[in-house]
C-alpha cells in the first residue's frame, strides 16, 4: 500500500524538516491522510486516529518499545517504560501499587509545601518558575528532600535542551546519581517513593528514568496551565483546576509522539506493517483532530463536561503502557497550581506554541505577573 507524505527533499527526504519543526511537519502529514509517511533516518508510519491508537497501544507483544525513539536519550532507555514483555507487564505489576492515586495520598501535604514556598512576585517566566518547583517536588516524593538539589539539578538541566541535549551520553553524571539514589536507599526516609521502591530489583534505574519522565514533562504542562490560568481568570478556582488540567494536556500533551518497532509481520487500520517497522502515534495529532473535538485549538476547559472520546485523549499514553507517574504528575499540577487560584495573575508577554524536543515545550518565554 504507497502511503501519503507531506512535502519533503529528494536527498533528505523529511529529515531536515523533522530536526528544524517536527511539529509543523507532523500537522503537514496529517493533512494527507489518517496514516502518512516520512522518511527521516529510517522510515516512519505515523498514525493519529483512536483506532491506529488502539490498535499500536493495545498489542504490547508486536509493537515493541525496544529500538523505538525512547532509545535514543539514555534518560529513557532503561527501567519499565523500555522494557517489553514478557517482562514488562510483571514489572508493572511491581511498581503500580506505589503509584496509584491512593498509595500517594500522604504525599500532598509536602507537595503543597513545596509549591507554596518562595512563590514568586511581580514579573516572572512561567517556564523558569515551573522547572525549579518540580524539580523540588520530586525530590520531596522520591527522596523527602536528602537528594542534593544540585545534583538533581544538574542531572536533570540537559532534558531543557532542544535536541541533541538530551541525546548525548553523559556517564559521569548518571554514576554520581546512581550513587546518591543509592545511598539513599540504604536507608530510605519514611513515607518516601524511595522507601516504597527500595525492595525491588533495579529500583536505582527505575527511579533515574522515572526522575527524568516526570521532570520536563511536568514542569512544561505547568507553565502553560498557569499561562492560561492568567488569560481565563475565571478558571482559576480550586473546583475546576481538574477540568483546567484536562485541558492543558489535550493542548499540550508533553508525550507528543510515541513510538513502536513492529516484531512481525501485521496490519493496523488496514494499513500493513511488515516486520521492523518503525510505527508512531501522535497524542499532539489525535489532541487536536476537528472530527473528536470541537474547535481543537481553543482553551475550553468546559469541554469536558462531556466526557472524553476513547483512545481519543492519551496525554500519559494508555493501554497496559500508561505513564506509571501520571497519578504523580496530576497531584504534583494541582498542588503547584493552587496557590495561584488566590492571586490576580496577568499574561505579561510570550509565545505559547508548542514546540518540540524530548517533551513538547513552549516555543517562546511566558511572562507573568503576580498581584495581591
């Protein structure tokens, strides 16, 4: 079957344009066809429809995680998110319990601490703010705060980077993480992740990569809730903050395109995959398709009064692999952005558009500015 294509070069075929503006070349693709092709390094199918979704998400044994684009950074290659099964759904099976909503209940008062601490006044950059309290956030869950904050800061500083930042091996500074993740747990502090996680196999990696998943990810999300929170001031009140979450994440979903490696030989949608394919979907594309939501590019909060369509919003991916931190992510935003449905906030100056590196970001700085 000739898949459809966005416009490319003869020598470098979509290559050029994947490394300048993903996303404009993700959007292009999308007005071809529900299933497009591009020929970066290797080629790709891409995919952004519920059923294409459903199909790449739900069949974990033949679209494989292992040679997808999550091996590219080494801040994702390793722990649960790059294991396949038969592995995989064990693991997971090991590590949910200590991530669901109720096992992290006794975690929101020190996230609530932490995110009313040196909150800022006058001008400030929503991004910059966002990135320090999350960084400090996690540290608070994982470790209850004996991880130096340098050294966290230091490791997880490379992910703010456009690409080739995350992608480049830093060993030394992964060494000295692991060192410190592992002292740490010698002797866990009470109540911490740490402590949770520290019977199992593996725990030091598992808690390096989920560090890393749940760093710029979630500090990106905060930074352009928090945008729209000072453009809708009537958003900001405690009661609707998860409908303001629900929003933020169709708009802006960090996870902007996922990716497997068919094992065999199969067909999604109608369209067939031989073996070794490099098949990717897009939580951006679906997000933003006219036909599953109704003026797609709009701040409408109150969209989802009705509900959501299935495999249609995916913002911490679904199926068997949905991000483990998602429950974490949530309860870290809300916290964060409590404190904020008490202040008179104003949009100063920026350029939310979203752009894309590891996690999809802001193209530009978010200027706001606090009153009391």
């Amino acid at each position: 079957m000739k898949l459809p294509s966005p416009a490319g070069t003869p020598l470098l075929g979509h290559l050029w344009r994947w490394s300048t503006d993903p996303v404009r070349l993700l959007r292009d693709g999308a007005r071809t066809g529900d299933v497009f092709r591009l020929r970066l390094w290797r080629t790709a199918v891409v995919g952004y429809t519920p059923d294409w979704n459903r199909a790449v998400l739900g069949d974990l044994d033949t679209f494989r995680s292992v040679g997808s684009l999550s091996g590219l950074t080494p801040y994702l290659s390793a722990g649960v998110v790059y294991q396949d099964n038969p592995g995989h759904d064990p693991r997971r099976r090991e590590l949910n319990p200590h991530f669901h909503a109720r096992a992290l209940g006794h975690l929101l008062e020190q996230l609530d601490l932490v995110a009313r601490a040196d909150l800022p006044t006058g001008r400030f950059e929503a991004l910059d703010w966002a990135s320090g309290v999350v960084r400090r956030m996690l540290n608070a869950a994982f470790f209850a705060n004996t991880m130096p904050d340098r050294l966290l800061a230091d490791f997880l500083h490379p992910l703010q980077h456009p690409a080739p930042g995350p992608m480049i091996p830093r060993p030394l500074l992964f060494r000295r993480l692991d060192a410190a993740i592992t002292a740490i747990l010698a002797d866990p502090p009470p109540g911490s992740l740490a402590e949770a996680l520290s019977g199992l196999d593996d725990a030091v990696a598992e808690i390096r990569v989920g560090l890393a998943a749940g760093y710029d990810t979630t500090a990106h999300t905060l930074a352009w809730a928090l945008w729209h929170l000072a453009g809708a001031p009537e958003w900001r009140q405690a009661d609707t903050l998860g409908q303001v979450l629900d929003e933020t994440l169709r708009l802006y979903p960090a996870g902007w395109l996922g990716s497997r490696v068919t094992a065999r030989d199969t067909t999604a949608t109608g369209v067939p995959l031989p073996a070794g394919t490099l098949v990717l979907y897009s939580p951006l594309l679906t997000h933003r398709d006219p036909r599953l939501w109704d003026d797609p590019d709009t701040f409408r909060p109150d969209r989802f009064d009705g509900g959501r369509p299935a495999w249609g919003f995916l913002p911490f991916s679904a199926g068997r692999r949905t991000c483990l931190g998602a429950h974490l992510a949530r309860a870290m935003l809300r916290a964060a952005l409590l404190p904020w449905c008490e202040a008179k906030l104003a949009q100063v100056e920026g350029d939310p558009t979203p752009s894309a590196a590891i996690a999809l970001r802001p193209r530009g700085p978010l200027w706001l500015e606090r009153r009391w």
